[in-house]
C-alpha cells in the first residue's frame, strides 16, 4: 500500500520524505487552509524538487488557474477536493497535460450517497475523507467500513484521521477487503493511505518521527 504525505510546506522535511520512498507529496493550493503551501514554497521551488508524485490540492478553483499552477510547479497529479462537477472536470482534462493524473475526492458522513459513477471515467483515483462544513482535514476519521456496501471501480486514497492509534482498525478494515472483495470489479482495498493532521508538531510542520514508525507498521 502506498502513502501519501499531504500538507507539506518546509523543503527540508520534503527532501527527508523523498529519502524515506514516500510515494506522494501533497501540497495545498487553498488560500484558506492553514498549510497553503504558497505561504512557505515557491512554484518554482516545488517544480524543482525531484518526485514522480507531486500533488496539487485544490478546493473550488478555477480551470485556468489550476492549469497555470500544475504547469509552473511541474505537478504530477491534481486532486480536486471541492464541488467541481463533470463538466469541470472534463474542461480541466483538456487545460492540463496528458501526462497529469486526476483525482476527484469525496467526503464521507455517516452515510455514502454520492452518484459518483459519472466520474469513473474522468479521473484516474477517488479520494474518501471525512465529511465537514469546511473543506479540507478535519482530524477525524469516518466508518471506513461504509466504503465495503458500495463498489469503486477505481483505485482509491484513504483519507480522514488515519494515526498511529487507529492503525490498527486500519490494517484489520484491509485484511476484511481483501479476504471479502476478491473479484476484479471491486477494488475496494485502499491503493494509498493519505495522512496529514494527525502526524503533525504544527500545521505544515511534520512529525516525521511517528511518519517512520507509521511506515514501519505498515509494513
């Protein structure tokens, strides 16, 4: 299972998550999340560090300045975490390179009633985390048991509160998966675990102390 890392504002803990074979880096482009990146990193900066995973997060923006964005900081993938529906996605798909992987989050309450079919075909991953009033991480986990009454016939992140104290719920909700789901059409093991928050000293400042022992125990 692979990790991405979300949240990232300080080159040197970036260069030490790259040593580490972290899979994703994510970097926040919303003005109002406490770890927009903008506020720390260049473009220029982040197109230049050396990773195949390089992540744009961005909630509610416009097409044009997504494109401006993931051209400038030479973005591997964009994940949209807002409201933008097919239609913006498909225009998105034509302002962005080929090469550029999509991912559409949604966010998950007690209930999953997301029509989210029309979408299998516009982007490369979902994304599930915890539902909230505002967007972005909240901390908190929701029942990741919900993902297993719905088929996603994509592979997916796993997002909302994952910890070093919830992992082992984590690793027994994977172990359900693949002993249950083992039909080609239903790929309802996560593809990547998709930490932030919970492994933090401050907002954009890594723990990355427990981000190793985290990685050590999924292994």
């Amino acid at each position: 299972m692979k990790l991405k890392v979300c949240g990232l504002t300080k080159m040197d803990q970036i260069q030490e998550l790259i040593s580490l074979n972290t899979n994703f880096l994510g970097f926040i482009f919303y003005e109002k999340s406490p770890r927009f990146v903008l506020n720390h990193l260049s473009l220029e900066g982040i197109s230049a560090i050396n990773h195949q995973g390089k992540v744009g997060v961005f909630v509610n923006e416009t097409i044009e300045k997504i494109a401006e964005i993931s051209e400038k900081s030479n973005l591997n993938f964009i994940q949209l975490h807002g409201d933008e529906d097919e239609n913006f996605i498909k225009d998105l798909r034509k302002n962005v390179k080929k090469e550029v992987k999509l991912i559409k989050v949604f966010r998950v309450g007690e209930t999953f009633n997301f029509q989210f079919s029309i979408f299998n075909s516009l982007v490369d991953y979902f994304l599930f985390d915890t539902d909230s009033k505002a967007f972005g991480g909240t901390g908190k986990t929701f029942d990741w048991q919900i993902l297993n009454e719905i088929e996603i016939p994509i592979p997916y992140f796993l997002s909302g509160g994952i910890s070093l104290e919830n992992i082992k719920n984590l690793q027994n909700f994977v172990k359900v998966n693949m002993r249950e789901n083992k039909t080609l059409t239903k790929l309802n093991t996560p593809f990547a675990l998709d930490i932030n928050s919970k492994f933090e000293i401050e907002p954009g400042s890594k723990d990355l102390e427990k981000i190793k022992t985290f990685k050590s125990l999924l292994k």
